[in-house]
C-alpha cells in the first residue's frame, strides 16, 4: 500500500452510508481516480450539494470502483464521518493536517507547530526549547538506547551487500572565501558482507581524498587504519607530549648465541614474552639447557622480538644457575644499539665482564626480563 497523490484527480459518485464511496462518475478537465492505483491511499476531500464536507485517508480499489474512507481528519460533523445525501464530488487534496510549512519565523516541522530550529521532526511527546536545543535541524523522539537495533535517526545504502558498504553522515564547510569542501565523515558499514556491523571515522588531508582514520569493527575493537596514527596525550605538565601509536603482546623464542656458536644446543625449554607499549618492549624469557657442545667466547640471548633503537642501550635482569634458580643480582644482559640480542655480563670487582659461554652446561636454567626502546 503506498501513498499516492496526483494533480486534478476529481470523480463523482455516492456514498456507501459512512464506509466508502462509489466513484461512477467524471468532471470535466480533471482525471479519475484510476491514477491512484488499486489499492494505494491518497488524501481525499469531498462534499455535496447540502454542504457536508469531509477531508481524510482513502484506500482506492478498481471493484467498483471504490474509495474507502479510511481515516476522517476532518468533516464537516465535527471530525466524524459524514452522512452524505446525493451526489457527491470526491478529489485529491492536500490535507492542512498533513502539510509542511515555514512558519513565521522560517522553521519547519514535522509532527511540532512550533518548531525549535530551521527543521524539526517530533516523532513523540514535546521538547521545551533552551539554548541547545535552537539549533539548525532536530529530530526529537523516543529513547532508543536499550533497543537493539532502533535509532531516532537511520541512514542506510541501498547499494549491493559488501564489506565495507553502509550508510553515511558527512561534515564539511567553507575553507576559503565561500568555497566549501567535506571535511570528514562517519560511516555505518557491513563487517563482513552481512549484518554484522562496524563504525568508521573518515578524515582528510588537505588536495587528498578522505580515507579512513579510526573503526570500531564488530568485535568492538578500535583500531587506528593510518600508518603510525594513535593517542596523543595533552599533559600540560610533560616535556613533550608524544603520540601512544601501538600496543601490542606476543612471544618470542630465546636462543643462546656466541661469539662462535655452539655446534649443538638442545633446549628442554625454551619460552619468551613481550608487551610493546609505543617503543617500549617489556621482555622476559626462560631456556632451560639439555645438552649443549662446542662453541666459544661470549654468549649472548638472540631472538630479541624488536631490535634496540639506535638512540639508547636496553637491559635485562638476569637469573641463571646450573642447578636451579639462583639470583645474581649483579648479574645483566646489555642490548647494544640497534641489535636483536643481548650480551650477557656480570661484574666482576667493580669491572663489567662478559658472561663466557663455558659457564652455560647441561642442566643449565636461564630467566631473564627487562626493557628497552625498539626501532619501529
């Protein structure tokens, strides 16, 4: 059933009592009510030779054909249907009930005569107007935070299900002079290609297409789309504020190198895990040795998940016995500058000497975590 209004549509005919009315006859310079289409409504006013009047919602059908009087907005008998008496002429009219128009201040609404901006849509109760309400276009309605799927608001693509189709809300305005541009865009998008959805933030850059900054996908993670974009944090009281652009969690596998490594080595464990937060990496590890031959010099731990920075040295607290776990507090691994490992050393009357790979023998168990700067 759609609603359907056409120029100079006007018949006569009788009324069935107050149901409907019988469309029989044609007035000159107008056109039938066969425009309207069988079974669509249309907005109809009517009147008879007595004076009896009636404005409201018809139904059309071809059998007979008719114009059933669905709803009365208003008539002559006080909004009720009218009983009228001979013939009456039935045409299409644009109801005051149901017309859009600028009051004297400009405004338009729907659903309000006192509209609060340029427009606005009332779709249930009222609003009292303050200074955040006045603004250009409202739509004022029902809550819909605990509905699953409802909104005051929705806009949708009528384009062929894909990943990454969906409705859109654009934001732009003047740049220079009166020249205008779009700015930046939120967009409401299929995840997959079916409903399950995401939100994406889409910004620009000025001479270049919008692309997309920051979704939200359906597992309810943010992810930042653009290469090194992240968190930048306004402390008034740091040095220099800095952009937070990754965190992240993983495992690496530690393995003992040296300075001519071992022919064989055989790990009963070997296990290592990290967290990255901006260019800082947490590390711990743990080996534990089965067997190990051959080899010289000094050792080191390699496999390092990032290489260190080229600006400051890294470190580890170390932990290792032949035996079982024994802390030698002054007991260290140095990560060199831009290197994936770390050299073992220990201090030794005040001097620092590298760890030799002699001390690492079967049985041998190794745990050691620290920190430093990453190159990324």
């Amino acid at each position: 059933m759609t609603l359907a209004l056409y120029d100079r549509v006007q018949q006569t005919g009788t009324a069935n009592t107050t149901v409907s009315f019988t469309l029989s006859g044609s007035v000159a310079g107008y056109q039938s009510f066969v425009a309207v289409g069988n079974g669509n409504t249309t907005y109809y006013g009517s009147f008879d030779t007595s004076g009896n009047w009636e404005v409201g919602l018809g139904t059309y059908s071809t059998t007979g054909p008719t114009l059933t009087r669905t709803t009365i907005l208003s008539s002559s008998n006080g909004g009720l249907a009218v009983t009228f008496s001979g013939t009456v002429n039935v045409f299409i009219t644009y109801p005051s009930e149901k017309s859009v128009n600028q009051d004297a201040n400009g405004n338009v609404g729907i659903g309000t005569n006192a509209p609060q901006g340029i427009f606005q849509v009332l779709t249930s109760g009222s609003l009292n107007g303050d200074t955040d309400s006045n603004t250009e276009a409202m739509i004022t309605g029902s809550d819909h935070s605990t509905s699953s799927n409802l909104a005051n608001l929705m806009i949708f693509s009528n384009s062929a299900a894909t990943a990454g189709f969906g409705g859109s809300i654009g934001f732009g305005g003047r740049y220079s002079g009166t020249a205008s541009a779009a700015f930046a865009r939120i967009s409401g998008q299929s995840d997959t290609g079916t409903y399950t959805g995401r939100l994406s933030l889409y910004t620009r850059t000025s001479g270049s297409a919008m692309t997309e900054a920051l979704r939200i996908d359906s597992s309810s993670n943010l992810n930042f789309k653009v290469a090194n974009a992240g968190i930048v944090f306004n402390n008034s009281s740091a040095l220099t504020n800095s952009t937070l652009n990754d965190y992240e969690t993983g495992t690496w596998t530690p393995t003992l190198t040296a300075d001519t490594n071992p022919s064989s080595v055989v790990y009963s464990s070997q296990t290592g895990r990290y967290t990255k937060i901006g260019n800082t990496v947490y590390v711990w590890c743990y080996m534990s040795i089965s067997s190990i031959s051959g080899g010289s010099g000094a050792c080191y731990v390699s496999g390092l998940p990032f290489n260190c920075s080229g600006n400051v040295q890294g470190g580890m607290q170390l932990n290792w016995s032949n035996n079982g776990f024994v802390s030698l507090l002054a007991t260290a691994a140095h990560i060199p500058i831009n290197q994936g490992r770390g050299y073992l050393v220990y201090f030794n009357g005040g001097a620092t000497t590298q760890l030799p790979l002699s001390q690492w023998t079967t049985s041998t168990q190794f745990i050691a975590n620290g920190s430093y700067q990453a190159t990324f």
